[in-house]
C-alpha cells in the first residue's frame, strides 16, 4: 500500500496503522452537546465529530458557533473537533439550500474552534471550491465526504469518489455506503485498498454502514481506512459501534498485526 501524507488534528494523527476513533455528537441544544461532551469516557475519542444538522438551531451561525465554542471549552486539550453539518440528502437532520450551507461552514471556519470540517463532495461546485480555500486559508483540515444511503456503488465508482475528493484539495476523503449482502462489504474494502495502494495520496475514510458492515468498522488498518466512528450514548449512522468496545476491538486488531 502506498503510505498516504499524515493528517495531524491536535494530538490525533490520521494516517497508517490503528484507526483512529471517532465519536459523534449529536444533541438539539448547545445543553446537550455540552453535556455529552463532558460525558465522554476518558481516553476513548481521539476525534470529537459534532454533528451541526442535529441543533434545533443549526440555521442560525451564531448559535452553531456558540455550541461548537462550548464542546470546545469541556473537552481535553489534545481531543480534535470535527465539525459536520450532514444534509438530508445523505442521511442527515436538517436541509439548508446551498448557500446557506456555504455560509454556515465559513462561519465555523471562521469561528476557529473546529480542526477540521466536512464538506460533502456532491454540494455545488463553487461551494466546495470556497470552503475548502477558506478552511487551509484558516488552517483547519478538510474531510471530503460521500454518503450513499441505498446501496454500494461498483467498485470503480468508489475510488473514483475517493480519487475525485482528493482532487477538490480534500486533506481526507470518506465515503460510507449500504450494502446488501456481502459482496458488497467485499466491494468497499477492495475499493479501499485500491485507492491505498494506487493513486491514493491522502488519509482515507471508509465504511459500510448497518449491521451487514460492521467488519468493516473493525479492520481499517487491514484495508487502509484510518478512521472509524464509535457511540456514546446516540449513534449517528447505522451500525455504529459502543465506542469503549470498539477501542478494545482496535486495540487487538493492532496488536495481532505485530505493532
């Protein structure tokens, strides 16, 4: 496998060998969020992913800011935020037209308590091109995603979204998808490892979601994604993991590898 350029967030690394744990929160005030926050078992979250689309408020940018402000202020110094506002279209709460979305990130972008923010590969062009210019500008790292909420695209059309997320200046590029059976978990790993093992310059996100996928939540450092995503409390996709669990889980896969 081609060894992708390291991500560093504070004091989280996303590259080769174990994955890195991710935990969603997801609640409708900044209350919540603060209260699951500061819920967090020590030492499981090596990313914080605050999911924006969730907040009751998430049309107002002063109030997003003002949430991501205090999960910022009650977590651990070395614990990264990712900031994410998911749109409905790929699975998420809440719907805001382009612009809007666009808006909204600048302001997170601006604000400067995220590390790092998601922007969805298919949002309209100029969109992407403007956050992702203002997010390096502002020093934060950009996740380029892809969700496909009904089914596994063939395995070309994965690294195809993989390679093209690279090229929007994506710093880490995801895609989730739904298999139906396992043959397509099977798709998703392999397309993983093609990416990794070709044309692949950069840390790679990559899951089946719901319980036929749950392998693949387990066995990133096998096929080359460096992240996955873990619970406390609400999960924010299917087949998401209990985060302390799944740590150990990482943990043993690492090991058996001879690190």
């Amino acid at each position: 496998m081609a060894e992708p350029l390291a991500v560093v967030l504070r004091g989280t690394t996303l590259g080769p060998g174990r994955p890195a744990l991710c935990v969603p929160l997801v609640g409708r005030t900044l209350h919540d969020l603060v209260t699951r926050a500061s819920g967090l078992p020590d030492g499981v979250a090596d990313v914080v992913e605050v999911r924006l689309d969730h907040l009751t408020a998430a049309d107002d940018p002063d109030r997003v800011v003002a949430a991501l402000d205090a999960v910022r202020a009650v977590l651990p110094d070395d614990v990264p935020v990712l900031a994410t506002f998911r749109s409905q279209a790929e699975g998420g709460e809440r719907h805001l037209d382009a612009d809007a979305y666009r808006d909204l990130l600048l302001r997170v972008v601006a604000a400067g308590s995220a590390d790092a923010v998601d922007v969805e590969q298919f949002s309209r062009p100029d969109v992407v091109d403007t956050v992702v210019e203002a997010a390096h500008d502002a020093g934060l790292a950009v996740v380029a995603s892809s969700h496909d909420f009904d089914a596994t695209p063939a395995h070309d059309e994965i690294v195809s979204r993989l390679l093209a997320q690279q090229e929007l200046g994506a710093d880490v590029v995801k895609v989730a998808v739904t298999p139906h059976g396992a043959a397509d978990v099977l798709t998703l790993l392999a397309a993983t490892t093609t990416f990794r093992a070709g044309a692949g310059l950069v840390p790679a996100v990559t899951m089946a979601m719901g319980p036929l996928g749950v392998v693949s939540r387990l066995a990133g450092e096998t096929f080359g994604s460096c992240l996955t995503f873990g619970s406390v409390g609400t999960a924010s996709a299917p087949g998401q993991l209990d985060a302390v669990a799944l740590r150990g889980v990482l943990d043993l896969v690492h090991d058996a590898q001879g690190h």
